[in-house]
C-alpha cells in the first residue's frame, strides 16, 4: 500500500501531524493487501475549520472518495479513518462474495 500525505492551499502538516498519521495508519495493517493507494490530503479553511480528505484506490479497481472537516485537525483525521476503515471493509466483504 502506497500512502501519500499532503497539504493544501499553503496548509502543511507538521511532524507531529504525520507521526499521528503513521500511528493511525496501523490500524489499517489487516487491509493493506486490498488497498493499492492512500492518498490523504488536508486543507485549514479560513473560518479556521480543518478538511482531511482521502482517496483510497483497491487493487480490483474500485475507488473511494471520503471527506471530513471540523475544527480540531486530530478529530478530523480520526474520523476520516473510521470512515476509511469502514469504506475498505465494505469493499473487501463486496470481492469476497463474488
């Protein structure tokens, strides 16, 4: 699995961010043979609200878009891979009852 992580808009994460971000990529260690690409990208909005955003692309050629924002940077990454976690599990029980 290839994981790629950017900022946008002038918004770069700082190396805590992305320790937080390894540490969390663990938890997606069961799915890594179904997931060929992680690309997660996050923004801070002018009203000062964060934007973690991700595009997860399956070896079977199947792709997800999520999108997440709130106004702590840490919550909104921890919800963005629930909701990761919950998109890969989905796709990984649909090819497996085929």
């Amino acid at each position: 699995m290839t994981v790629e992580v950017k900022g946008t808009h002038g918004f770069a994460p700082g190396n805590s961010t992305k320790e937080y971000i390894d540490k969390k990529l663990k938890r997606l260690d069961h799915l890594k043979e179904h997931v060929a690409n992680l690309h997660l990208t996050l923004d801070k909005h002018n009203s000062g609200e964060f934007k973690a955003e991700s595009n997860i692309h399956f070896r079977w050629g199947a792709m997800g878009h999520i999108k997440v924002t709130d106004r702590d940077l840490f919550k909104a990454i921890d919800t963005l891979f629930d909701k990761i976690e919950a998109k890969a599990t989905k796709e990984k029980e649909k090819m497996q009852n085929h």
